[in-house]
C-alpha cells in the first residue's frame, strides 16, 4: 500500500476489524480490549506517504446476523463518510481477513480482492467466533471477489473454488532496509549489544500459541550459554520468560530494527508448527532475515520448502539445536551472497507493479 500511495494513488487503510473477541475467560480478554480501545482513540492519521490510517469503531461480536447487520453500518458509515472527505469514487476495495465480506457493496467499489494470508478457520486461539460461520463469511468472500490473492502455497493449494480468480502472492522484502545489516555499516542496538553472544534473534508476533516454548525451555537446560532475543508485542505473558537465557524487548519501530538484526548471530523462527494454524504460516521476517545474510535457522514450514537450500529448516527439536550449533560455526562467505541473492528480486516494489498490472487487466475486462 505505500508503494501505491507513492504512485499517486489515495489510499485508505482500515485496521483490522478483528474475527471476534476471546472468550471472557481466556487470558487475551481483557487487553484486547484495551488495545481496541486505544486504537480507536487515535482514530485517522495520516502516514508520510499520504496513506490515511483509521481504526474504526465496531462491535466485537460476528457470531449473530444483528450484530453483523449494525458493523455494516457503523464500519460502513465511518468509512465511507473518510472515502468522500477524501475524494475517493468508485474505489478498489482490498480485504484481508473473512467478517469484512459485510463490507462488499457498500462502497460502490469498480472491483474487490480478497487477500487469504491465514487459514482463518483454524485460528481458535484469540477469538471466540465459531470456525464454521468463519468459513461461512470466507466463502462468501471467496465467491464475491473479482481478485483472489494468496499469501502461502498450502492455502493456495487446499484451495477449492475461485481458482480461475485466484493467484499467489508471495510475501517480500525491503532488500535496501535489510541488506545494510549484512555490511557491517550499522551500529548495532545498546539494548541488543549489552546481551552476551551468542545471540538468537527473533522479531515479531509473540504469542504463548506461536512460540515453541518447550524448544526454549530445553534450550536453557542443554544449551544454556545460547541467549534467545525476543523483539515484539506480546498480549500475555510466556512461560519462558523467567528463563535466565531468554530476553524480550519491546517492539522496536521498523526502520530501527536492522540495528538490532545488526547484533544476532542467528535469526530464528522457533514456531510451534504443530499448530495446525501456525502451520500454514508465510512469515514475512523470513525473507528480512534472508536479506541481512545472518545464518536462519526456522521450524519446519511448507511455504519455505522451496528455500531450504539457503534456509536452515528443522524438523524436530533436536534438529532446531543441531543445526543452530551448525550457524553459529559457519564463516562462510558464499552463503551469505547465496541467502541475499536468494531475496533480491523478491522486492515490495516487484509485487506492488505485478499486482497493479493484474488489477489494470481486471478492470479492463469489467
């Protein structure tokens, strides 16, 4: 979306409207709530690339026609009332997540794409939503969309209809952002070089759900001079915390991180990939890591297979610590251009002029 707002084009960004809350008695409960809250407090804002951001008011709740009938309004309202303050007419309208099929007409939109970067029913984890009506609101996505993208091969490939519409978009990188790590020109982080070496570095969602934490855990019984850097939000509180190895910090704006990628020896991907949901995941950082030229060393993913000749995938426990062991050892100067090169053409910039492209034709054939 920044690439396209360069480009001249009005963009409106909605922060996700979210699949429902937790249940009262999961532990999320209550600061989801509280982060809804403050997200609603900031209301628009503007971004130095002239996207306008908005988290609109909504209730919480999809499981029941009324309440889905009154977020059609409310969003629809909020939003449409942003679109004409902001001159838009006949807009593309971009989902990415199944409850914004209410939104599908209310727009008078010249085309609608439906962007499937999770398995969205298997998701039990933070919300409360019964999987079947999400696969319900999925399907009517699925049917009511002129463009389908699909941000992982596993959904692509369990795909059932649509697929005349459908496409993959693979996830990308910011090559120029990431590639400084790898040049020795960054100084690295305080609160990354005052940890001791060596260090396993990883950014992003932290959830309780997502992180292998019996890995973590017996990591600091069997390799306990290993120090695992956690960088990100995290809603609750892990078990591995109190680990005298593990270390989180907070998150860390996007264009500081590569001073904090700067001081890793490795970058992981400790995913509890047994989950079924976690198990279709397409993670972004991948590609980051790849393109700082650190050593990666991630839990088995079928949306990387392709890369395993310059990733380093376990498939056990025992293989996450050997081949980590084997990371840190290697002082070899060709696989570090082998990991770049693996990234370089993969750009945000390649994608957002492919999918441009491919919505020009679209509108054509309207």
């Amino acid at each position: 979306m920044r690439r396209f707002a360069r480009a001249g084009n009005k963009v409106i960004f909605v922060n996700s409207i979210s699949m429902g809350l937790a249940s009262v008695a999961n532990k999320d409960f209550l600061p989801r709530i509280i982060r809804k809250l403050r997200s609603y407090a900031k209301l628009a804002r503007t971004t130095p690339e002239g996207i306008t951001v908005v988290s609109p008011a909504a209730l919480p709740f999809f499981g029941s026609a009324g309440s889905r009938a009154v977020n059609r309004r409310l969003i629809g309202s909020q939003i449409g009332a942003l679109a004409r303050r902001r001159g838009l007419s006949r807009p593309i309208l971009w989902i990415a997540i199944p409850t914004a099929v209410e939104m599908i007409g209310r727009f008078d939109e010249s085309l609608v794409i439906y962007h499937v970067s999770d398995k969205y029913d298997a998701n039990t984890m933070d919300h409360a939503t019964d999987p079947a009506l999400i696969r319900q609101l999925h399907a009517r996505a699925i049917d009511r969309a002129d463009i389908i993208f699909y941000s992982g091969r596993k959904l692509l490939a369990e795909a059932t209809s649509g697929l005349e519409r459908s496409h993959m978009l693979e996830q990308a990188v910011d090559f120029d952002h990431w590639s400084k790590v790898g040049s020795g020109e960054l100084e690295v982080a305080p609160e990354i070089a005052r940890i001791p070496r060596p260090r396993l570095g990883y950014f992003g969602a932290i959830e309780p759900w997502l992180v292998d934490q019996e890995l973590i855990s017996r990591a600091a019984r069997e390799r306990p001079s290993w120090q695992w850097v956690f960088i990100g939000n995290r809603s609750r509180g892990l078990d591995i915390e109190k680990l005298p190895n593990t270390h989180f910090l907070p998150a860390v704006r996007y264009d500081d991180l590569p001073r904090y990628a700067a001081g890793f020896d490795v970058c992981v991907l400790p995913w509890e990939t047994e989950q079924t949901f976690t198990s279709y995941g397409s993670a972004i950082k991948v590609r980051e890591y790849l393109a700082t030229g650190k050593p990666v060393v991630i839990s088995a993913l079928p949306e990387y297979e392709s890369m395993r000749d310059v990733l380093r995938i376990a498939r056990s426990r025992d293989e996450f610590f050997r081949l980590v062991a084997e990371a840190l050892e290697e002082r070899n100067p060709d696989a570090v251009r082998r990991r770049q090169a693996s990234v370089t053409h993969g750009t945000w910039d390649a994608r957002a002029e492919w999918v441009s492209k491919l919505i020009e034709e679209t509108l054509a054939q309207t």
